[in-house]
C-alpha cells in the first residue's frame, strides 16, 4: 500500500494531466472555432462565392543547371479557356451606307451629303429651339427653313426680314426668341411677338461699327450672356484709325457696353466656343500682299488680351512685329478664306468627332488650284492652349463654303455661297 507521500505525489501528477487534457481540449475547441470563423461573414450570412483566376507565375528551381524546359514545366499555366470565362469579342458597328447626290462629293465613309435648301448666296445659319434652320442672304433677307417631314430635306421657307445691308451674322439669344442680325455697321434686333413667323419688332442695338474692306462678320452669344462678334479691318495691311478695327468684341445686350477683348485679327468671320472647355476660338483670313504662299489662314484659341499679329506678325512667328503675339492652333492653305466655324456635340457622329472643330475654306479668287470645302481640325491641350490636326471632311466641285453651323438633329449644315445652297451632311441617312 503506497504511503501517503506517494498517494499525494499520485495525486499531484493527476492533476498536472488533467491540465495537459483540459489545455488540449481548450486548443481544440480555438480551433474549431477559428475555423468556423473562416466560413462565416460574422453576419451570419455566406459570403459571396468568388471566382479563382489562376495567374501564371515563374517557378522557382534551386538547381541552378536547370534547363530553361524544366523550368518551363514547372510553371503554373493559366486554366484553358471555356465559354465561362471567355469575353465574347463586340462586333462593331456596321458602318451605314451614305448618301451622296452630288456628284464629285467626298465625305468620309457611312457620310450622307445631301442638298438640304436652295437659297440666294446663304451668309449665315442658326438654329431656334424648335430646330428651325435661321438664314441670312447677302441679298438682305433673313429666312426661316424647316424640315417638316423629317427627311433631311427643307420643305418650308418663310421670309422672316428684309432690309439688310450685307448681313453677314445671325444668332438667338438662349431661351428666347430674339433674333440678332449682324450686317454692316450695326447689330440688329429682331422678334416675332405674335408668332406668325415674320418679325414685327426691329431695333438697332449697335450702329458706327467701323467698315472698308471687310465689317462686322458673325456673332454669338456666350455663357456669361454677352454677345460676341468679330469685325474685320478696313484695309489690307494699315494702321487702323478706329481700334474696333480688325478685333472680337462683345456686347452687354440689356446695359449697351462694349469692349474689345482681342486684336489683331484681320478678318475672324466667325467665332464658337470649345464645348467641353468653355474656350473662345475664330477663325481668321490673312493678309494679301505677301504672294500666293503665305500667310496661312487660322483658328485662333481667343484670350482676353491677346494680340494675334494682324498686319506685322503671319504664320509661326513671321515677320517683324511678332513680340508678345498668339500663334494660331491650326493653320489652313494660304489665301484660303477660313470662315464659317462650329463644335460637334451630337451624338450621331461616331465618337472620335467629339468635340472636333469644322470650319468651312472658301478658297480664293487670287488663283485657280486652292481646294476649298469643310475641313475639321482635332485639337489636344497643349499648355494653356491648344495644338490642332487639321483635315478634310468634306469637298465638291465648284464649292464656295461660307457659314457653317452643326445642327440639332446631329447633322452639319453648310451654306455654299456661290451655288446658292445649303448643304446637309449626316452620318448614315
């Protein structure tokens, strides 16, 4: 019979096993609910299944005469590729059959060019918020078309004013329906108050604008509700005598202020604002006494300030008096005639017209062989300005482009002036 001493060192070691299991089945019981853990959101709830990718990795060989083959069948291989988790390449869209009716018409592919009017020498397009087409004629008239049954084509023609001498301009104010008539010398205001489609009112907002050789050209109005417009020089190459001479001003339509914002600009027919930027860009004609290869016309990125060279400073940075001047973003053939001028917003063009720049090329009467049509320039920030690439989107024969607008419905719409047409240019139909 064991004493009590050992009874107790018995009993002693009892207890020390006791321990032992009770710390193994503590251990157990954490494991198991580390585990549980692992397979529970602590919500309650499963978590979402997520799908394993299995993504190629170098293998790592500690026998440094591996050869690259054994090294190569080492590697994990992405899994084989199945109808679960394999993109289904988008077909793209097919390019749309356009339409061309004038023969000699290029446009880019999926382009329809159709005649959307005839009309006497067409000098300047806007639109009403009920997408009616607002012409201005260099015989003094302003007409109102419209595209009643939806076909591309005006089937309406409405005699809005008459009177003008050489209106060059016309806009709307934004959600109204005042009309503004830029021809020699003045603005005008017109409204149609008992909506029969001929103005009833007519009121000269601005008059003593300086004229010669070229007047006032085109205008719009801007985000801040100003009216800007550009005025051309009085001569070919001069010091001019009134300093609204050859600049973009812009007019405060309910105060009556003005102010010149830029100079230098020979003649900039026509002006519109970067969609996305809120920028001021025109276009501009160069002078002509230098020969037949120079100056460039321009599309100019307007600055409050800026002086854009006009009559000593041409091209990149030629001639004499070019301290301190604005290049131009893009240049067009000399003696050109850039005028008509607008953005594309729409949305029917494919997507790498966004935000392009088209601009009508008159050509000239100085020498046969200068090609003439609407060309589009794709402009990338540079600086605080802006680099243009210059193309052609569209030309004809005999083409004389004048103004240019694109419409509401997605379409481009150019007035030729010598044909005495205007022209509609869509993607598809």
């Amino acid at each position: 019979m064991p004493t009590v001493a050992n009874r107790q060192i018995i009993s002693l070691e009892g207890i020390n096993l006791q321990r032992i299991n009770i710390q193994f089945i503590v251990f157990l019981i954490a494991c198991l609910l580390i585990v549980a853990a692992c397979t529970n959101t602590g919500t309650g709830e499963t978590p979402p299944t997520q799908t394993a990718v299995s993504t190629p990795t170098t293998a790592t060989n500690s026998d440094p005469t591996a050869s690259p083959a054994e090294i190569t069948a080492n590697t994990t291989q992405p899994p084989e590729a199945t109808a679960a988790n394999t993109a289904v390449p988008t077909e793209p869209a097919p390019t749309p059959v356009g339409v061309v009716e004038l023969p000699g018409a290029t446009v880019p592919p999926g382009f329809s060019f159709v005649k959307f009017a005839d009309i006497f020498r067409p000098t300047g397009l806007t639109f009403d918020a009920a997408g009616r087409l607002f012409v201005t004629s260099f015989d003094g008239t302003v007409h109102i078309l419209q595209d009643v049954d939806g076909d591309g084509r005006s089937d309406s023609d409405v005699q809005f004013a008459a009177g003008f001498s050489t209106p060059l301009g016309i806009t709307l104010r934004p959600n109204s329906n005042d009309v503004y008539v830029s021809s020699t010398g003045q603005i005008t205001l017109l409204r149609d108050e008992n909506r029969d489609d001929v103005a009833d009112v007519r009121e000269t907002l601005v008059s003593g604008l300086p004229t010669g050789l070229h007047q006032n050209d085109n205008l719009k109005f801007g985000a801040d509700g100003w009216l800007y417009m550009g005025i051309g020089s009085t001569c070919d190459v001069c010091d001019e005598a009134d300093d609204r001479s050859a600049t973009i001003m812009r007019f405060n339509v309910d105060s009556g202020e003005s102010e010149i914002i830029a100079i230098g600009l020979r003649n900039p027919y026509d002006l519109a604002f970067h969609p996305a930027t809120g920028d001021l860009f025109a276009t501009d004609n160069g002078r002509d006494d230098l020969g037949l290869g120079s100056p460039f016309e321009e599309l100019n990125h307007i600055v409050v300030g800026g002086n854009y060279g006009w009559p000593g400073c041409w091209n990149d940075g030629e001639g004499s008096d070019c301290a301190e001047t604005e290049t131009a973003v893009a240049f067009f053939d000399a003696h050109a005639s850039a005028n008509g001028l607008d953005f594309y917003t729409g949305d029917a063009f494919p997507a790498e017209y966004q935000n392009n720049a088209f601009v009508a090329i008159f050509g000239t009467f100085l020498t046969d062989g200068v090609p003439t049509g609407v060309a589009r320039v794709q402009l990338s920030p540079s600086g605080e300005s802006y680099t243009g690439t210059v193309s052609w989107f569209a030309q004809w024969p005999d083409a004389r482009p004048l103004p240019l607008i694109a419409g509401p419905d997605g379409a481009i719409y150019v007035g030729d002036y010598l044909n005495s047409v205007i022209y509609r240019i869509s993607y598809g139909n």
